[in-house]
C-alpha cells in the first residue's frame, strides 16, 4: 500500500477484520515487531520459496472452512 509500511497495515487490518490471519513479508528483521502488532507468522523476503507456501498453507490449514 503506497505510504503506509506492513507494521502499520497489519495494525490497521487487525483492528478492522481481527480473525483475517496476516504473514508479514519484508526484507527487514522486524520479524517480532509484525508478531508484536498481530501477525501470526512471518517471512523474510530472502527465504526460499518453499517456505513462503509452507507458512501459508500452515495458516490457511488452521482456518475453518464453513
């Protein structure tokens, strides 16, 4: 989103949709800030592939499907 970082969204969306899960990517180490501020996960943008999808399929398993 043009002028607002990751941080500040995932504050936003939590506050707004607070049961819409949220995985921080960023070439930060701000790992425990998007934690601090409601992610459930996170992954540094110089991580294999691979584990992008492993974190996201682990977030999409842990939702109930209605």
């Amino acid at each position: 989103m043009p002028g607002i970082n990751g941080i500040e969204t995932t504050k936003q969306v939590n506050k707004l949709i607070p049961e819409t899960p949220i995985v921080g990517f960023s070439s930060g180490d701000n790992k425990e800030k998007f934690l601090e501020v409601g992610a459930c996960g996170f992954i540094k943008k110089t991580e294999e592939v691979h584990l992008f999808f492993s974190v996201i399929e682990e977030q999409f398993s842990k939702q109930k499907i209605m």
